[in-house]
C-alpha cells in the first residue's frame, strides 16, 4: 500500500510539473502574440533580406598518439591500459569544417517589431558519412525576433553559458579539455540595454538537456532530456563595454540547472535496495574577455559543477557506478598578440579536472591542453593556420600520463 501511495503521489507531482512548463509555454507564447498584435504595417523598404556567408576550409592533422576521435579529438586514450599501443601515430585530411550559412535580416513586422535567423551548416560529425561522402551538420538554425532592447530567439543556437571559445583546435573546440558549451535547441529571451559605453545583458534560456550527449542511463530507448520531461535552465549576466578607442571588456557569470527525479536503473543499486535515483545537472562559472590595445587580446573561463556532460564539462562524464553525479571543476585561458595585421600568434592552457572520489580505477581523472597557434593572412579574405597542442589525460589507478602530441595546418578562405 505504502508503495502504491508513493507511486501515486510521484505520478500526481509529475503530471503537476508537467503541467506547469505547459502553462508557462502557453503563457509566454500568449504574450508574444499579442505584442506582435500591435498595429503597424510593414514597409517596403524593409523586406526580408539574405545574406550568404561561410569559408572554405582544409585539415591537416597529425598525432603522435590516439585520441578517443582522432578527428575530433577531445581526451588521450589510456596508453597504458592492458592491450593498449603507446605512441601509436595517426594522419587525417579533411575538409569538414567548411562551413556555409544563410543569414535573414531586416525583415520588418511592424513598426516596432523586426525579424532575423539564420540556418548555418559544416560537415563535422563523429559517425554517419565517410571522409569522401560527409553528412552536412546543422550548426546553427534559428528565428530571432527583436523589440528595442528586447531579443526572443526560438531554434537551435549556441547556449548561452559559457560563451567564450579558444581560438584553437576548432575540430574539437577543447570540449572535456576545460572549455564547455556548445549548440541545443532552445527558447531564448535577451534584455540588453545601453548602459556606459557598452550594454548590460540578462540572458535566460529554457534549452533541451541531453542534446549533445544524448544519455539514456535508464536504457528505456527514450534520452533522458527528453524523458524527464523537464528542460534546462540557462542563465548568463554580464556586460560588454568600451573601455577606450581599441579597447574593450566582455565580463559574466553564469549557470545552468537541470534534474530527473526517479530515473529508473535497474543494473545499478541505489542505495541498496532501490533502483530509483534523482539526477541533477548544474554548473557555475565566470567568462572574461580583455582587449586593452587594439593588438593584445586576453580571454579565459572558469568553471565547476556535476554531471557535466551533456556541456562537454566531466571529461565527458556524467554519472559513476553507483548512480551519482561527477563533479568537475575546470577552465582555460589564453592570450592572443597581433603583429600587424596580418600575423597573430596565440598562446593559452585548459583543464577539465574530476572529482577523484567520484570516480572508479579506469575512469578519466584530469585532461588538460597546452597550445600555441601562428595564423597568417596573406590575403584579406585567405587565413593559413599552424597549431601545436599538447593533450594529457590521466586516469585514476594509473600512474602515467597519456600524452599526445597534436599538430593541426589548415587553410580557410572566408566569403
């Protein structure tokens, strides 16, 4: 009977939940209709207009060791697990971040209200396709609608925490090597006044959980984002101001929370006699980006939360062998120097450290990056590109660290 209860209360509270992010939808989505109701013609000057934008880009990349995607490489495979070959070298060309998007602007709705989005692909995938046959990837698609200071974008974009990025080894963006962040679908609203010589801007985001890692602990064929029935929380709260006449400082902090209540496990046991487990996903971190010249440029994030994979923080890890979440703290920085204007050479470090006591012998404990970066512009619109990263990952239980000696040339032309 006790049993019954409990799972009747569980459904009644589910369906409570449920129904209130329908609710809070249905409000929101009232709220802008009727906004968008305001009279007001549109007027023939501001039709929709497009612009096509991209670059065509080569890959050369060269390893002295494998990575767990040797063309996106994120963490050193464990040397010396039993059976594994140290130093084992690799070699890939590729063209997959060629990138091609499709920008819609300055379409009036009103007179008030204006219209923007964007759909934007590459060819960077982990799986599907071969390297002569690449399956396009949707980067970016999305509808933006803008009322003075007020933004509301619906689609798939980048999130919102986290929003700075290394400006090296873009096959892999440093994810589960310090940077987190990356793209989901999502219903964001931007207030971003002017203040200062620069703007303040609220960013809150209600966003898909699990769609970068796509998790399914409970083994049921449903992502656990999606099953929880519940969806991530973002927020970012900073500034952007001009601090001089080729200076400037892009400071915030953010967040992000998500949580499953009674996932259900059945090949793990949770506190002994129950299968059932509560996960939550959360992060906190600080992005800060300074360009006091005009030709020096300093930029880092730092970082700490649990159950951190589907945001590319854990080293790719979420939960352990007794159904709790990993904790990880972690972060970069990097310093970017112009030698005119066509030479700019960066230099910078990232770590993705995990909590030891939440992990078992075998897993990974701390991947970290040491980079270096030279790129040329011969020619306005054609960028030449030599990176150095030096990749170490340890794993709990082993004494050495696996080490890989990254080496990536690429050429890029923008148009």
């Amino acid at each position: 009977m006790e049993k019954r209860s409990a799972s009747f209360i569980n459904t009644l509270r589910h369906e409570r939940r449920t129904g209130s992010i329908v609710l809070m939808i249905a409000l929101g989505c009232a709220i802008v209709a009727a906004l968008l109701g305001v009279p007001g013609e549109t007027r023939a000057e501001d039709k929709l207009k497009l612009e096509a934008y991209g670059f065509l880009r080569f890959d050369a990349m060269s390893s002295d060791s494998h990575m767990n995607n040797d063309l996106v490489p994120m963490w050193v495979l464990n040397e010396y697990a039993p059976g594994a070959i140290k130093d084992d070298a690799s070699l890939a060309f590729h063209p997959r971040l060629t990138r091609l998007g499709l920008r819609f602007k300055g379409h009036s709705l009103s007179e008030d209200w204006t219209l923007d989005g964007g759909v934007e692909i590459d060819f960077q995938i982990f799986d599907a396709g071969s390297e002569s046959r690449q399956v396009p990837r949707m980067r970016l698609g999305y509808m933006r609608l803008n009322y003075k200071d007020l933004h509301i974008l619906a689609g798939q974009h980048w999130d919102i925490i986290s929003t700075l990025y290394p400006n090296v080894n873009l096959n892999g963006v440093n994810w589960n090597a310090g940077n987190t962040g990356d793209r989901r679908p999502q219903l964001r609203v931007t207030y971003s006044p002017e203040v200062g010589n620069g703007n303040i801007v609220i960013n809150g985001a209600l966003a898909q959980a699990g769609a970068v890692n796509m998790s399914d602990v409970d083994k049921n064929g449903v992502p656990d984002g999606m099953d929880s029935a519940v969806p991530m929380v973002q927020g970012w709260l900073g500034t952007d101001q001009k601090i001089g006449e080729n200076a400037s400082i892009k400071a915030g902090v953010w967040g992000h929370y998500w949580e499953e209540d009674d996932l259900h496990i059945p090949d793990i046991p949770v506190d002994g006699d129950t299968t059932f487990a509560d996960l939550k996903s959360w992060s906190v971190g600080l992005d800060l980006k300074v360009k006091p010249v005009a030709w020096l440029m300093f930029q880092g994030e730092v970082w700490t939360g649990e159950n951190l994979g589907d945001i590319r923080g854990g080293i790719g890890q979420t939960i352990n062998l007794e159904a709790k979440e990993i904790g990880a703290t972690g972060g970069w920085v990097e310093v970017d120097v112009s030698l005119g204007k066509k030479i700019v050479l960066i230099a910078g470090h990232t770590m993705d450290d995990v909590k030891d006591d939440d992990i078992s012998d075998g897993m990974r404990a701390k991947n970290q990056a040491l980079y270096g970066a030279l790129r040329w512009r011969p020619f306005e619109k054609l960028m030449i590109t030599g990176e150095y990263v030096r990749f170490e990952t340890t794993y709990l239980g082993y004494d050495e660290t696996s080490v890989n000696n990254h080496i990536v040339a690429h050429m890029m032309y923008f148009f």
